[in-house]
C-alpha cells in the first residue's frame, strides 16, 4: 500500500481531496492484473463501472475482456468512452460476448444483453462516478433507458450489438469491418442493430455489400453523399426496406453522365416514389441536388408524416419552391429549419415572411445563412418570429448582421 499513500500524501499536499477508500481499491486493482481476474466475480457490483471505465480508457484488454461476461447490468454503453477507435480493445469486448454465447457464466452474474458502441446521449459513466455503492444495482435508473426496443421487433436473437456505420468510397474503417466479420460468423446469435449509416461517394457493391450484412429496418439515420442519381437507383430495392427511417440527408446528387433525358425524368419518379415509401420520416436535409430548384413540391408530398426538421443548402429556391413551402401542409409541425448557401432572391421576403409565420408557434431554431438577403429583407422575413416564444436562434446572413442584430429587441436571439 506504499504507493497508494504516497498518493494520498500528494493530494493532501495539494488543493485535491484524498482518493477514496474505493478509488484506492480500483487503482490497485487496476495494477494487479492477476488479481483483480481472480476475483472478478466477487467484486461489489458498485465497483464495476468505474473499474470498466478505467480499464477501457487504459486499454487494458485482459480485464475488459474478463469483464463483459459479468456486466449485472443489461446494457454496456461502451459508445460514450470511445475517443479514438481501438481494434484490440473492440475485439476484447467480442470476445467477451463470446464467453456469453457459449453459455459458460452463471446467469445470476451475467445480465448483459446489449453493447452499445454508438455515442449515445446519456451520461452513464459521469451518473455512476457520483453514485453510491447502493445506487449500482443492476435496476439503477437510467439501464432501461439505454436498454431501447430494436426497430426491428421481429428481431430475436440472444445479443445486441447497437453500432453506426459510415462506408467511404470502399473503405470501412478497420473495428467497424471486424464488428461486421465477427457478427456475421455469429449470426445465430447477435443482432447487429445499425441506427445510423453514411456511405459517401461508394460504389454501389460496396454499399449492397453493407445492406446484406445489416438489418435495413433498424437504420434510422441515413446520409447519401456524393451519388450519382443512376447509381442511386441501383439501390433503391434496399433502401425501401428501411420502414423505421426517420432521417434522410442527400448531399451532392450528380446529374447522370450518360443518359436519355426520358430514363433521367423516370429516376427522379423513382427516387420521390422511394421517399413516400417511408412512413417515420420527419427530418429531411437536401444539399446540392442538381434537380431540386422548381420541384421541392414533388418532394414535400411524398411525406407521409409532419416534418420536425427541413434543411436545404447549397440550391436555388425559385418563387414557385417558396409559394409551396408557405403553404404546405407537412410543415405545420415543424421545429428546425435551416436555409444555408440558399439564393433567397429580394421579390421572395414575403413568402419566406408567410412560411416563418406559419411555423412560428412551433420553430425552435432558424437558421439562414448565406441567402443573399438585403438588411432590410432579412428584418421584414424575421419579424413575424419576433412575437412568438421561445426564442430562435439565427445564424444571420455575412451581409445582414447589422440588419439582424436589430431584431433583439423583439425576442429573437442570434448566434
């Protein structure tokens, strides 16, 4: 225990307070490798978490590999400590899983039933840093919320592994290939839930390589970027499968480079007809589609349901685009617009001026930037929002600040 005085010598010398008895036991287990996996399952369950923390941040393999089969929780939000990706660390997490799909630890133990590997928006770890030993029971609040239902209902398998992927031209990065390798060999077993996927600028066996491995319908995030619209449609008998999307961005939608003018107006048909095959879409983000100006109508109407986020960037808007939006059913709910790097032309302030009246009972964050709007356009467009709470944040145009800033009077706070 030499050591550990000497730490607590140093704190007591400095504006610190002194580790924790319990502090003091995690540290010397942590250094006793040996010791702390001989008696691993016989630790206090309050010990666990933080001991994982360390252990996963230290990259020590052996005791996070040890540790997964006796998790008394049932879910593993790993996700939240990843900094950097680590393949070595990744493969003793599997490995741990594989002891449990062997069956070779006592249930009483063992509770686990979901590694999640995304970066989720519950602070777990900080939760369990301020808990008493008593709060880290396997029912402490806040386990069956990170224990969500898959999307995929029909879904029964032993585990569940919650991931994001993101495709790059061919590449994935080397732990997501390995998750996707390991989970395929134990098929049987593991339920590879992907909640978020990218693929920028793949070719389309790559991407139909992905959507083999994968359960479509438990994509609720999907982000197409850099895509040619003849081989987007050579996805299309994937895409449709993905019943619980509610998030699609297209980024950079290339005009064909061969093709009749009849078989690109069909594609286009095609890929509007794709959208209203998703029932759960509401936020919807449309940048540089080279086929977008004079058609946004098309593409509102083939929501099923009330948009919460509209994002549009990089395009044209003509003044038939902004009639249709003023008036569109589908955007009565909507809480999130963003117009970026728009052309907003001055003979359209008083549509744009109907659209934010309309939605401004429900807006929470605007943002118009880049739209080449005059001062005084830019004031008559926002005022309607002035009125209504809660306040809306507004990234004003480069050109428009002074014009903008104005408006804090009427309740409306910039960013």
């Amino acid at each position: 225990m030499g050591w550990d005085l000497d730490i607590c010598y140093q704190f007591m010398m400095g504006d610190q307070a002194p580790p924790t008895l319990k502090q003091l036991a995690r540290q010397r287990l942590l250094r006793e490798e040996d010791l702390t996996l001989s008696i691993l399952e016989d630790l206090p369950v309050g010990l666990l978490p933080e001991m994982f923390e360390e252990a996963f941040n230290d990259r020590r393999t052996n005791i996070v590999r040890a540790m997964v089969p006796i998790w008394p929780f049932p879910c593993l939000p790993v996700g939240a400590l990843i900094k950097n990706p680590h393949l070595e660390t990744l493969k003793a997490l599997l490995d741990g899983l594989d002891v449990l799909i062997a069956d070779k630890v006592h249930p009483r133990r063992s509770k686990l039933r979901v590694l999640d590997l995304t970066d989720v928006d519950y602070d777990f770890w900080s939760i369990r840093a301020g808990t008493h030993e008593s709060d880290c029971s396997p029912q402490a609040e806040g386990q069956e919320q990170l224990v969500e239902i898959c999307p995929n209902s029909e879904v029964k398998k032993h585990f569940k592994v919650v991931t994001d992927l993101e495709l790059m031209k061919t590449r994935f990065n080397q732990c997501a290939w390995y998750l996707l390798q390991w989970a395929q060999q134990r098929k049987d077993s593991i339920h590879v839930c992907c909640r978020k996927l990218k693929i920028w600028d793949s070719p389309v066996f790559a991407a139909v390589q992905i959507f083999k491995l994968i359960h479509l319908d438990c994509i609720l995030k999907l982000e197409l970027t850099q895509w040619s619209l003849e081989f987007i449609v050579q996805l299309f008998p994937y895409l449709e499968q993905m019943r619980n999307l509610h998030t699609l961005k297209l980024r950079g939608i290339r005009e064909p480079l061969r093709s009749a003018a009849s078989a690109e107006q069909e594609w286009i048909s095609m890929l509007l007809s794709l959208i209203s095959k998703f029932p759960c879409l509401q936020n919807l983000s449309l940048s540089n589609i080279y086929f977008l100006t004079g058609s946004l109508e098309k593409w509102l109407r083939c929501l099923k349901t009330p948009m919460t986020r509209l994002s549009i960037s990089s395009s044209w808007l003509s003044h038939s685009d902004l009639d249709y939006l003023s008036q569109c059913l589908n955007i009565q709910e909507l809480k999130h617009l963003n117009l970026i790097c728009v052309e907003l032309s001055d003979s359209c302030p008083k549509l744009l001026g109907l659209l934010l009246e309309r939605i401004s009972s429900t807006l929470q964050t605007l943002e118009l930037e880049e739209c080449e709007m005059r001062d005084c356009v830019c004031h008559h467009c926002l005022a309607p929002c002035s009125y209504f709470p809660p306040p809306i944040s507004v990234n004003s145009n480069s050109e428009s600040i002074s014009g903008s800033q104005a408006l804090g009077q009427h309740k409306v706070e910039y960013s």
